[in-house]
C-alpha cells in the first residue's frame, strides 16, 4: 500500500510539473505574438484539431488513436461540396491561384484576394523550378489518379479540409477556414484534374 501511494504521489508530481510548464510555454507564446493590421491575437486561439497535433504526445507518436478519429470524423462533417454541384473551373486561375501566396498576412489589407500559396508546399507542374517539398508531388495529379467522383470528391475534400483524412496533416484548411472561395477551389481542381492543365500533360 506504501509503494502504490508513493507511485501514485510520483505520477501527480509528474502530471503536476507538466502542466505548469504547459502553462509557462502557453503564456510565454501568447507574449511573444501582437496585433499587427489585419492579424489579430485571435491567430492564438486553437480548435481542438489544433490542441490535439501541438500536444507533445501527439508529437511524440503517441496520441489517443480514438481521440485522432474523432477529430478526422468532426473535420469530415466539416466539408461543403459545391454549392452548384460544379467542381471543375479554369485550370488557368487555379494556376495564378496555386503560385499566390498572399492574403491573410499582417501586411495585407482586409480585401486582399487570398492565395492558395500551393506551390509552397507541392511540385505541380514540372516547368515550376520553385516548389516546396513537404507535401507529395502532384504532377500528374488527374493523369495517374483519373476523375472518377471518388476521385474528384476526394481531392475537393482534401482541397476544404486535409485535417478529415490526416488530423495532424500540414496542409491549411483551405476551405474549412475560408482561404479560398468556392470558385478558387473549383480552379485549383481543374488544375489538378482538368486533362488540358499542363499538369496532366
């Protein structure tokens, strides 16, 4: 009974030590960040999608498996097909939408039309020689994967909100949070899907 109260003892100073330094970090990050132009403090306040990736045991490979599948369940419930039931636009503005990465920034003006900023993060088209590499290459992205509508309702939902097929994916809830319109999406599909987009070629 001794040794189970001195565990238990343990186990709360432990628990005890982690939340405090929680804390320190949470006040010392909501310090180091201020209201500048259109970035307001609201830049600080996370969803439970968010709480749940920045938690060190999430970080740490070891996040509640169910906990993970709710999140990707209440992201899913999320997403809003096309109003219009039309998914594909013009590949030619998905990509002038997919190289900008402007719009949401502290020096943006409030009316400044948001980018995807997509090559931050992809290879798209193969003549871009300026990409990012921390999601996967969709060149060829219709070519390899056809538009069937799993497909092509697949790639919308990825499109609005990444966070319903990987919780803790890196990609910005585009859709879910309001970066891009309906009709910036349906041209970054056609970009992605559209036969006659160079990326397809």
């Amino acid at each position: 009974m001794k040794k189970l109260n001195l565990l238990i003892s343990a186990a709360l100073v432990v628990a005890s030590a982690s939340a405090m330094a929680q804390s320190k970090f949470e006040k010392d990050h909501a310090a180091s960040f201020k209201a500048n132009g259109i970035a307001g403090m609201d830049r600080l306040d996370r969803d439970e999608t968010q709480k749940f990736c920045s938690d060190p045991a999430t970080l740490g490979g070891k996040g509640d498996a169910k906990k993970r599948e709710a999140i990707e369940k209440a992201n899913m419930a999320t997403i809003k097909l096309p109003s219009d039931g039309k998914y594909l636009g013009d590949w030619k503005e998905g990509e002038k939408i997919a190289q900008s990465g402007r719009g949401a920034t502290w020096t943006d003006k409030a009316d400044t039309v948001i980018g995807g900023g997509c090559y931050n993060c992809h290879q798209i088209n193969k003549k871009e020689i300026s990409h990012g590499n921390i999601g996967p290459s969709l060149w060829n992205y219709g070519k390899i994967r056809g538009n069937s509508v799993d497909v092509v309702q697949y790639t919308w939902g990825k499109i609005y909100n990444a966070k319903a097929y990987n919780a803790c994916s890196n990609m910005p809830r585009l859709g879910h949070f309001k970066l891009l319109n309906e009709d910036q999406m349906r041209h970054v599909m056609a970009l992605l899907l559209d036969p006659e987009s160079p990326v397809n070629k």
